[in-house]
C-alpha cells in the first residue's frame, strides 16, 4: 500500500528513469517523486547518439524524453548534476556528491551503464573518445565532420552495434574508418559468423576497413593528439581520432556497496531482480541496462526448460529503459508485476534498417535459417535450436517483430520449410 505521504525515489537520469516517474504520476500515485541523475541534461534516450543525432538527422532537442517544464508540471523533484555516491539501506536513505541526504520510503535504481575503457597507453589524448552521453556525441559528432572535412582517420576499437553505427556516421561525413575487432566477424557474439559476415560485406561496400583477430595495444601521438593506433599483430593504423566501442559495464557499484545481490561480471553482471523487478531488498527496484532479470520471457517453453534455473539476461538496449521503467514503477506501487519482454533493438546503417528479437547466445543454436534475400539486404533470419525459434532479425522487412516474438514465447517446433518460405505468412506458423 502506498499514500500521499511516502517518497518514491529514483536514482538514474536516463530513460528508464523518466518513464518510471511519469508512470508513477500515471499510476496516481500522489506522494513524492524525487530523480536523482548525474548528468546536467535532463533525461534523454540514448539511441540518437549513435544514429540520427550523431548523422545530424535529428536536432538536439529531439533526444529528450519531456520538455524540461514537464517535471514540475507532474511534480516530479529533479536533483540533475549530482552523483549518488552511498546508499544507505538501514536510514532508507541516499547521499549525494554534495553531501545531500536524501531519503525513501521506495527506490529505483536505473543507473544503466559506463563505456568499458580501453586499458593501453594513450587513452589520456585529446583524440580518444566514448559514447554514451550527450556530451560524448556532440563531441563526436564535431569530431566526425572535420575528419570528413580533412580526409582524416578514425580507428573504432570494437565492432559491435556502436561501433558499426559509429562508423556508417562518420563515413556520411567523409571520414575514412578503419575498424579493429578481435573476432573474425562484426557482431560475432550476437550474431555469430552467419550473419556477421554479412555486416563486413556492407560496411566494406561503403568503404570501411576492417583488421578482424587483433587488439589495440597502442595509441601513439604527439603534443596531445592521435597519430596512429598499433595492434598486437604489429600493425599500425594512420589515425586522427580513435573511438573506443568495447561494450559497457552496468553501473551497479552503489549496489553492491550496500549490499544488494548483484550478479557475477563473467555471468554479464548486473543487479539481480525478481520477475516484478524487485531487488533483494523489498523496498529497492531496479530497471533498465543495470538490471539482471530471469528469463521470463521463455518461461514455460522447453528452452527455458533445458537453461538453468539460476539464468538471467541484462539487456542493454533502448526498449529494455522504455518498458522496464514502468513495469519497475507499478511494482513499487504494489501492483503484480511480471516483467517478460522478449528482448528487442535496432539498429540503422546506411540504409539498411533492423530490428532483433530474442536471445540467442553461441553455443545455444544449431541452425540459422533465411527467409528472403540476403543479396539485396531483405531477409528475415532465424535462430533456432531443435526447431523451436530462439531469435529472429528482420533486415529491411517490417510489421514482423510482433510474430516473431509470439513464435519465441511459444517455444514450439517450427516447420522449418515453411518458416524460411517467404509466401508462407508467419502468422500462419503462430500456436
């Protein structure tokens, strides 16, 4: 039970976030609503930084989730700028980096996730960049148009979805990209080598390099800027500016600091959460890229049958804040919660658009099947293990995300032939 007298807070300025706190003024909820986020900016999704506000198709403005008056207007208390650096679960209370006490009767920790840093000399120059924030991409994005301008180079370390999106960005603007990446394809854990492939044909059409099975060991440069990029093979890459893109950690330390069970870093890390999203304190909830969640989603089908009990996902994209937030929110609230989304993203590169739904890790499947023509990048692919659909990924095909995710929770034998059969409807295949 909740009333007017209890203060919800949220710890997290990002997307999860705001749709929590506008899902609890939704909800009717009419006690306190305190966010809490260490940027200055007020909330924004994260996906313009890497696609349309990084391109320059999307003004500044677009990238925030509520006008700045919002807030006030739902009653919703900002504390923007200020890290929460302890939390303290016995006073139901957190510190902020100005030494501000704030205190809870329930709390949302949405403190997403940090850009891994690359662990070489030269990562202290001027021309070594991240992204993750809206301070990164309009860095970037200044940088990415003078490299265009001079014909300059930029050395991406890591070929997963930043890194790929990066560098379809900066060779819009002209810049020449070189892409350094340890496995033998783009995307390789998520895609593996079947598709993976097919991300090198696209980027190499529009001109990008890549150096697959090496590692940067080095940025050199001189009076503060980037001069090349050596990798453990002994080559050495001509560069103005280097992107690290090697994945994120979920920002899970104020957690753990109090307490709170979080998840091993080799099991993907994370803060674990029940089915409602509720940490291992009741009055604590967390959502969005920092949460570790069971696998809802499959519960009931002989997949999740044949996973351990104990196995959980930590979703790093867009959709995960979008839904997460809320399902956190009504759950604070005391309604029954059960938080199942089948994960989902897209991505936009040049102008091939995609949409990914499900989980399928190496090792889980044992065929990957096409419907449509990879050649002319219009295809549906599938994941599957014993027939039953683990993923699928549409590429320049759209209005299928809904059926292919109905086909995962379903968890039933396919008949494969007319899956890959492009005029057989996949509603027809649905349970």
């Amino acid at each position: 039970m909740v009333d007017a007298h209890q203060t919800f807070v949220i710890v997290g300025g990002g997307l999860a976030g705001a749709k929590a706190a506008e899902t609890l003024r939704a909800e009717g909820f009419t006690g306190r609503v305190i966010l809490i986020g260490d940027e200055r900016d007020h909330p924004y999704e994260r996906p313009p930084l890497s696609k349309g506000f990084l391109t320059g198709s999307q003004e500044r403005d677009s990238v925030f989730v509520h006008e700045p008056a919002w807030y006030a207007q739902a009653d919703i208390e900002l504390h923007l700028g200020l890290p929460a650096v302890h939390l303290d679960r016995a006073a139901k209370a957190v510190t902020l980096g100005d030494g501000t006490r704030v205190h809870y009767d329930r709390l949302l920790l949405a403190t997403g996730a940090e850009p891994r840093r690359l662990d070489i000399p030269g990562t202290d120059l001027a021309g070594v960049h991240h992204l993750r924030r809206l301070a990164h991409a309009e860095r970037l994005k200044g940088v990415l148009a003078t490299l265009g301008r001079d014909n300059g180079q930029l050395v991406i370390a890591g070929a997963g979805w930043i890194g790929l999106e990066v560098a379809a960005a900066a060779r819009g603007y002209g810049a020449e990209v070189t892409i350094v990446e340890p496995e033998p394809t783009p995307l390789h854990p998520v895609l593996g080598p079947e598709l993976g492939a097919l991300f090198a044909d696209i980027h190499g059409e529009h001109g990008v390099r890549f150096h697959f099975g090496a590692r940067l060991t080095e940025i050199t440069g001189q009076d503060g800027m980037v001069l090349a990029a050596l990798t453990d093979d002994g080559e050495e890459h001509p560069a103005h500016s280097v992107l690290a893109a090697i994945g994120a950690a979920p920002r899970s330390a104020l957690a753990e600091a109090a307490g709170l069970e979080v998840v091993d870093r080799a099991a993907g890390g994370g803060i674990a959460v029940d089915t409602s999203l509720r940490t291992s304190d009741p009055d604590i909830f967390a959502a969005g890229d920092v949460a570790s969640a069971p696998l809802g989603f499959l519960e009931g089908t002989p997949v999740r049958a044949a996973l351990p009990r104990s196995a959980r996902l930590r979703v790093e994209h867009w959709a995960n804040a979008l839904n997460g937030g809320p399902a956190a929110a009504r759950a604070m609230l005391g309604q029954d919660v059960a938080y199942d989304r089948v994960p989902y993203f897209f991505s936009d590169q040049y102008d091939v658009g995609l949409e990914y739904s499900g989980y399928a890790p190496p090792g889980s499947y044992d065929q990957v099947l096409v419907r449509g023509d990879v050649g002319k990048r219009q295809f549906i692919a599938f994941w599957l293990n014993d027939g039953r659909l683990l993923a699928g990924m549409n590429v320049n095909v759209w209005d299928v995300t809904e059926s292919i995710q109905r086909l995962i929770r379903g968890g039933d034998q396919l008949d494969t032939a007319a899956l890959a059969d492009p005029s057989v409807p996949l509603t027809s295949l649905l349970p």
